[in-house]
C-alpha cells in the first residue's frame, strides 16, 4: 500500500487564472476550457435545477410528486462543476439527492420529471422515485436511498472500470467514478469499509462529500471527528484528501477538482474531495429549519451560485442583463413545459408490477424492459420483451 | 463418465470451467486466494487465474459484497464468497436492497448478475452468531434466486447456471457437506436453477428438503420403508424459484407430506410450502402438513443442546408417523 500522503487544503485562487488542462481536447469528450461559452453553459445548466427544484416543490406541494423528496437547491455549482470536470463516460453514483446530478448529466428534464410524478415515461418508469434517478447512457449508476449505500457500490464501478481496462482489455482508457455522498453518510459504515477497499485495491474512484453542514438536522460537529476538516479522513486511508472551501463558486468548483480527476486518471488510485456548500431548502419537503438560524442562511444565500457566476459573467462583459434574463426566462418555459407533460402522461401500466422482477420470465414474473428514455422513438410504443411475455 | 469427487470439488470445477469460458468472472472474498479458501473451496485457483481474477479481501462484507455489485452493474460477473453466510448479516443492506432491487428501481436499467456463496447452517458447535440459516429471512426478498445443493453433482451444475445467470443468485451450501463425495459427470453440464429433484420415490409421504436435511430425509425413509412406509423424497434444489409442480404432483399421490427445513419455524421455508401446500392440493391431503425446522431457539453451543434443537432423521421419522397415522 502506498504511504499516507497529506495534501494541504487547495486554497481558493482566482479562477481566471486558472489554466485549462491540456487533456480537455483528448478525444473530444471533455467540456472545453472556461471561456465565456462555457461558463453560460453552466450558467444555463444551474438555472435549470434551480427552476427544476422550484417547480418539483410546488408540484410536491399540489400532491403530484409523493414520498420522500430533496431539493438540491443551492449545492448546484457541486453537481455542475464537477461533472463539467468529467469525460462522458466517466461513471457517477450519487446519494437520494439526485436531481441535481441527473440534470448535470444531460438526462432530459422530462424523464426526471415524469419519474417524480411516477409515470410510465420517467427513468426508472415509475417505479424508483425521487431518490433512484438512473440513466444507462449518461453512465448515472443512480440515485441510492439508504444513507452511504452507493460508497461501496463505486468501488465496483470503479473496479469494473479498471478489470476491462487491464485484465479483459475491453476498454482502451482509464475512466474516473466520481461517488458523491452528504457529510452524513460519513458516519456510515460502509463508507468506510469503501474508502479502505479503494485504497488497498487502488481503484481509480473520488469521493465527493457535498459538506452542505447538516446531516438531515444534525450539524457536521455533533455527528463527526474533524468536523473543519472533513477531507483528512482520507489519511485513514492512505488516500489525499482536498478540501474545496468555495463550493458555492462552480468556477472554482470545476477547475480545483478537475485537477484531482486528471491526477486520478492518471495514477488510477482515489481520491477524497470535501467541497463546503449549502441546501437552501431543508433536508426534505417536511423539514422546517429549526436547527439552523436564519442569519446563517442569509450568509450563504448571499453566496446563491447562480447569482455569483450571473454578476461575474455580467461584470466583465461576457453577458448582458437582457441576455441574462432571456436565458431565465427560456428555462422557464421550457420547465413549465416538462411539468405540464409530465402531468399529463399516463402511469405505468399495472402489467409493469411484475416486469423488471427478474430479467427472465418465470411464475408471475414478465421479464424486464428498458424505459422509455433509453429507447429508439420508434420502439417506444412496442414491447421489447413482448415475445417473452 | 463420472467420478467420485467432493462436495468442495464440485463447487471449485464450477468456478474454474465458469471463469475459463466467461473472462468477465472473478472471485473475490476473504481468504479466497493465498489461503487457498477458508474451507478449501478455491483450492488452487490463485495459481490459476491470477491475483486479478482470484480477489482476496478485507474482512469488510458490505464493501466487498458491494463492490461486486457495482461491478455486475457494468456487467462483470462476480462471484462473491462469503466465509459464512452469518457475516452476510453485516452486509444485508448491499445484499438484500441492492442486488435484488436495482432492476427494478432503475426501471429495467441496471441488472446485477452476481452470486454469492458460501456456508450456511450449523457447523458444529459454532455458537448462536455462527449458525444461520438465512434462507428463512432472504427467501422474503423479490428479485433474487436461492439455490442449496445436498449433493456433489448438484452443486457444480446448479453453480454453473448461477454464474450464467442474469439474476442475483444466492447459493447455500453446507460446511457439513464440504466433504461428502458423490458422482460427478466429467463431461460439461448444467443443471436448471428451479427444478427439484425426486430422491427417492414411495406413495405413503412426500418429504420435502433442502440442502443438508435432505440426507436426514434420505435416512428416515430407509429407516421408515422397514416398517412398510414408503416415502417420496423431494430434494428441492432451488428454494427461489420454488418447484411447487413435483411438489405438488407428489403430495397428490402420497396425500401426505413432511417438509425438513434447517432454518427456525417461525415464517419460514417449511411454513410457505405448507401454505402452499394447503392452496394447491387442500383435497388432497389427509393430514395436516408436518413442519421439522431448528427448534424455536437461538444455536446453543453444547453438544447435546445442539443436535437436541437441528433438524435429524430421529425427527423427520416421528413427522412421517405423524402425516400416515392412519395408514
């Protein structure tokens, strides 16, 4: 195993100075460097889980989505920016707050949407949920619900990743997994026995802990040892820890950590990143707040990560209010649109309660298919599996 | 042509001739590879295919057993021991939500092909943490398959399907069994996950066991054919699917029927096959079915303690006399 090696906390730097990686070119897969274009970009991509979570809220609110339900309002520079850092078939896990990353990946906002409403259209058709966004082709490997449980899970992928690179050769590249968890799942068992997994198997995955300082109502400081430092359990494990503080700037998010992923790619071994952000809305829909004050709010909602690339973007040149506001009010439309269609689309059929059981048919089982999102439009209305029904 | 080889065997010539056809096979667990397997099952293997293949692991079950789901998620095809299905309990959100549940919560997205195998039941004298039988408690689950083989030949054919098979597989085996020997073909086969296998046939009782209870049957209806009681012996090979058709078409000819389960009473294998039992062939039956399980009580560690509250052929005897008082 390799000796723990400490990094010093990456300190924020100004992000205009930050070079693009040479690599960004390599075979075209990777988002171009932060020219203007490219910060409208995630500029845009923001604005859409804003106005996203926005209208989940009220859609929760007039009884169409159900369950459990949290809003990623305010950590989107996180699922933005790192993603922007990642190639397209890099593998990535999450936690139950998944919209956010769905989106970031490029998953139609009417699946995700049509998935909340529990329809027939929706990623999983229906029958995940808020908290189980997957998509096949955006390489989403979900959405977990149970706190921690996707930690393990991205040592697979990442293992996986490694296993047809160098042992059946099927793939010609080193992809980086990128697990994203909440500083609660820190806490959890499994977390642990991942992180120690991908140390001593060196397997080329990040841990993402969005710090967003509560776990559901519990502080970072009640529920955790080096609650400032979060980032140096990763010493634990013979693993670099970084800490990325301004995690409210998705400038700084993308080119701090784009830095870990090139290092990951390069040396296949993993890494722990800490980036500190905030969720504005509570834990889930049912949550009033009581354990934070509203001056802390008021302090990190002055740092809204929209607003902050949106003046940046204005102040020097590259995007006027007029242009701001066209791009809000685009995204606008264009979600009012997802919400309405959702609305309207039918439920999974009840046949669909015993397909996706098993992969075969046997006793009441039919067999699985794939959703909607993952199939051509003209196989849409057939089913793929009919003949085995 | 058969030969004579253990139960042990069976298991490795499984994994070996899998991981030669299907280079997306690996195993991983603890000790499985410089250790040679805590029970010897992966004998050899190391030398064979390589630290990257043969994957010996911390002693960290929700780790490992999650690692290898993330990796059948993308398609490999991982066998995972467990050195005994009582530690897969630590694990038992990996192994219970997520292998079983990820096809359907993604919505027909993401299947996990993977198997986990490994001892289940009393060793001897292993204590209360020790001796679980799962099936009882996993069986509950959609979306996996259980297969408990009782014999050699079984155990590599039902072993080779589960590897094959698109499904999580849950394979039980029993360290009490590791070293029976018994028939095995040299040549390939596989043998189907969800089809029993008639033992022994008799139209006085239909006795219905899985895994090690299968030889207690076995014993019983050579003791009970002494005194004139013939028994059909249903050894059920596969508890997911569960092969109620040569279940059922036995207890319509015998009208009886005992079933030898190793797990507790309570909500268990013995009691869903009664249940189902009753619904299929309720006019049947002239008694009401029998129930030999592990007493009511957590493994205790002396020895008479222990073999007064398993499964025996003592016990499956008094539940045949029981089923065929009146013939």
């Amino acid at each position: 195993m390799r000796p723990p090696v400490t990094k010093a906390p990456v300190k924020q730097t100004n992000h205009k100075k930050v070079a693009a990686s040479k690599n960004d070119a390599a075979k075209g897969k990777v988002k171009s460097s932060n020219d203007a274009k490219t910060l409208k970009h995630w500029l845009r991509e923001m604005l859409l889980i804003r106005e996203f979570e926005v209208r989940t809220m009220q859609a929760y609110q007039n009884r169409l989505v159900g369950g459990f339900c949290h809003i990623y309002s305010g950590q989107e520079a996180v699922a933005v920016g790192t993603i922007a850092a990642l190639q397209d078939d890099d593998p990535i896990i999450t936690a139950y707050r998944c919209h956010g990353h769905a989106l970031a990946r490029g998953m139609d906002p009417y699946y995700c949407m049509a998935e909340l409403f529990g329809r027939f259209d929706g990623c999983a058709k229906g029958k995940g949920g808020s908290m189980h966004m997957f998509d096949r082709e955006k390489h989403l490997y979900g959405g977990h619900a149970i706190v921690g449980a996707q930690t393990p899970l991205a040592t697979g992928l990442a293992f996986a990743t490694k296993y047809e690179q160098e042992v059946i050769k099927t793939s010609d590249h080193t992809r980086v997994t990128v697990c994203y968890l909440g500083d609660g799942a820190l806490n959890q068992g499994g977390f642990h026995e991942a992180m120690n997994l991908a140390g001593v198997l060196d397997l080329p995955v990040i841990f993402v802990i969005e710090n967003n300082g509560y776990a559901m109502g519990t502080s970072v400081a009640r529920g955790t040892t080096l609650a400032d430092a979060l980032y140096r359990k990763a010493e634990s494990y013979g693993m670099t820890g970084h800490l990325i503080e301004e995690g409210m700037d998705v400038v700084t998010v993308h080119d701090q950590f784009k830095k870990v992923v090139d290092e990951t790619r390069k040396t296949s071994k993993p890494d722990l990143v800490e980036i500190r952000t905030y969720r504005f809305k509570g834990h889930s829909m049912s949550d009033p707040r009581k354990y934070r004050t509203h001056e802390e709010e008021e302090k990190w909602n002055k740092q809204d990560p929209i607003d902050h690339l949106s003046h940046d973007l204005i102040k020097a040149g590259e995007l006027t209010q007029d242009e701001f506001k066209k791009m809000t009010t685009e995204i606008r439309g264009e979600i009012r649109d997802v919400v309405k269609r959702a609305s309207e689309a039918e439920p999974p059929p009840l046949d669909e309660l015993y397909v996706d059981v098993h992969t075969g048919n046997w006793g009441p089982f039919k067999g699985t298919t794939l959703p909607n999102m993952l199939r051509g439009d003209n196989e849409k209305t057939t089913d793929q599996n009919q003949e085995s029904h | 042509m058969a030969r004579e080889i253990e139960f042990r065997d069976a298991l490795r010539e499984a994994m070996t001739e899998e991981m030669h056809r299907d280079e997306r096979v690996f195993l991983m667990g603890e000790e499985v590879a410089q250790y040679n397997g805590a029970y010897k099952v992966s004998r050899g293997m190391l030398e064979e295919f390589g630290a990257e293949r043969i994957i010996d692991t911390p002693i960290s079950e929700t780790g490992f057993s999650g690692l290898g789901i993330g990796a059948a998620m993308m398609g490999l095809r991982p066998i995972i021991e467990f050195m005994s299905w009582s530690f897969s309990l630590v694990s038992a959100d990996q192994v219970l939500n997520n292998a079983p549940k990820m096809l359907y919560m993604s919505g027909g997205q993401f299947g996990v092909p993977i198997v986990f195998r490994g001892n289940d039941g009393a060793g001897g004298q292993l204590g209360s943490t020790h001796s679980w039988c799962v099936e009882s408690m996993f069986a509950n689950v959609p979306g996996l398959k259980m297969i408990i083989p009782a014999f050699p030949d079984d155990a590599k054919g039902l072993l080779k399907s589960a590897i094959r098979d698109d499904d999580p597989v849950f394979c039980l085996e029993s360290e009490r069994l590791l070293s029976l020997k018994g028939e095995v073909p040299e040549e390939e086969y596989l043998t189907p996950i969800g089809e029993a296998r008639v033992r022994r046939t008799g139209n006085d009782c239909t006795i219905v066991a899985f895994g090690r209870p299968v030889h207690f049957a076995l014993e019983a209806a050579t003791e009970l054919a002494k005194s004139g009681i013939e028994c059909d012996v249903i050894d059920g090979r596969s508890i997911r699917p569960l092969d109620m058709d040569t279940i059922a078409t036995s207890v319509r000819k015998t009208n009886a029927c005992v079933v030898v389960d190793q797990s507790w009473p309570f909500a268990s294998i013995a009691s869903e096959i009664s249940a189902q039992v009753q619904e299929c062939c309720f006019d049947d039956l002239d008694n009401h079915v029998h129930r030999v399980n592990n007493d009511d009580v957590p493994a205790p560690y002396a020895t008479n303690l222990e073999q007064a509250m398993l499964p025996h052929a003592g016990k499956v005897i008094e539940a045949v006399r029981s089923a065929t008082y009146n013939l």
